[in-house]
C-alpha cells in the first residue's frame, strides 16, 4: 500500500522537523513493502532521512528562469526532491490551473523523470447526474497525459470528499476504481478524500485500492502513522 500525506498550506519548517522525527519512530512497525510519501509545503523541503520520500505538491514547468513566486527543478534538486504532485483539484479550482497547463506540467516532469502523483476527481454536480457523467469527467482529465510513463502513480480524489469529513461509500470507490483500472492498467491507483483513522482499513481493503492521499487526518504523525500501521 502507498500512504501519502499532503500537508497543503500547513506545517512550517520546524513542525515539519518534529513530525519527520516523530513519524520516523513509528515507521520501524510498518509493512516493508508499504510505502510512504510526505508532501510538505516548499519552505520545508530537505533531504530527511528515513523510511519515506519527501516530494513536491507542485513546481513550475521550468529548470529555472524568471517565474516569479515559482520554484523549478533546479530548487527540487537541492533537496534532492523527485516525486511531484499534479493535478490536485485545488490547484486546478483554486490556481485556475486547465487541463492543457496541467498536461504541460506532466509533460516537463515526465522529460525530467520525476516520480508523479496525478490526481483525478469530479465535483458533487457531476457525481450527482450518475456513474457515465463521473467517467466521462474523469476520461477527460487524462487529456494530454501520458498514462503510460512508467513512474506514475494515479490518485482518484472525489472533490466533494476533500476536506469535507465525508469520504466516498465503499461502493461508490469500489465502481470507480474498477473502472478506473480498465483504464489505466497497472498504474497504482490512490484513494483521496476525508481517509482518516476511522476509515483507513476499509478503504485499503476494497479491491483496487493501492493506497490513499491524505490530507486533514495526515497532519498529526499519530494520525498519520496509524493510517500507516492499522
Ligand atoms: C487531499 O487534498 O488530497 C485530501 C485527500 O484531503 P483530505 O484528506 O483532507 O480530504
């Protein structure tokens, strides 16, 4: 399983400092195979060690250059950052991010084999019109994206579920998944949207499900870590 904890706009870089610490004393009691990813804010990126990767919630498709406000690869390679995330539905509602700069963005990355976390998912209107509205919504989010780069990780995050304390049923991740995985083939597949403690085991169990992005319920290393441990 892949647990992958996005702190968004929160943590600084000292919290972040004691989280890594904290969660690190917990990560000797996870499975080998399982694997965790921590997205901090950029002012927290570094190189910490342990049982983890640290990547990106998001970069400008660019090694360097005159983007103001931006970083690019040259400032992820300082730390030695090689796992982004693109697509997520904030950057997409909040930044206005279209679907063309966001295939853009995967395409830099790709250039730049970066590990990439692409994150999918419709709003509560498209859920509501039916199961043949939310794939055909979600189809056309792979537009320009190469399903196939070997290092791509997919996660299905229903916007209506982030953030919201209401994850998707079993039912509603289990259809979408299936028919996500018709679709993108062996691709690990997350589930994101209000996964927490709570939630975590039933969520994992459902068939292809290969992990969750986390956001509120992974911003506590207890929390997090026991995600990761149940
Ligand atoms: C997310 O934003 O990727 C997310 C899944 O958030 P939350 O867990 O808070 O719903």
């Amino acid at each position: 399983m892949i647990f992958a904890a996005n702190f968004k706009t929160n943590h600084t870089r000292k919290s972040t400092e004691l989280y890594i610490k904290e969660l690190n004393e917990k990560l000797g009691a996870k499975k080998p195979e399982d694997k965790v990813y921590i997205f901090p804010p950029a002012t927290a990126l570094d190189a910490y060690e342990g049982d983890f990767k640290i990547g990106v919630q998001n970069a400008y498709p660019t090694i360097n250059g005159a983007y103001t406000g931006e970083i690019g690869v040259e400032q992820l390679d300082e730390f030695d950052i090689k796992t982004i995330l693109i697509g997520h539905s904030e950057r997409r509602e909040h930044m206005g991010e279209s679907q063309e700069k966001v295939a853009e963005k995967f395409s830099f990355f790709q250039e730049h084999d970066l590990e990439i976390i692409y994150c999918i998912g419709e709003p509560l209107y498209i859920r509501e019109k039916g199961f043949e509205a939310v794939m055909q919504y979600l189809l056309a989010q792979f537009e320009g994206i190469d399903i196939n780069y070997a290092s791509l990780i997919i996660a299905y995050e229903p916007i209506w579920a982030i953030g919201t304390g209401r994850s998707a049923t079993v039912e509603e991740i289990s259809t979408t998944h299936r028919a996500l995985k018709k679709v993108i083939g062996n691709k690990p597949l997350l589930y994101g949207g209000s996964a927490k403690p709570a939630n975590i085991k039933e969520i994992i169990n459902i068939a292809g499900v290969d992990g969750v992005l986390v956001g509120s319920a992974s911003l506590d290393a207890d929390s997090f870590s026991e995600m990761i441990l149940s």
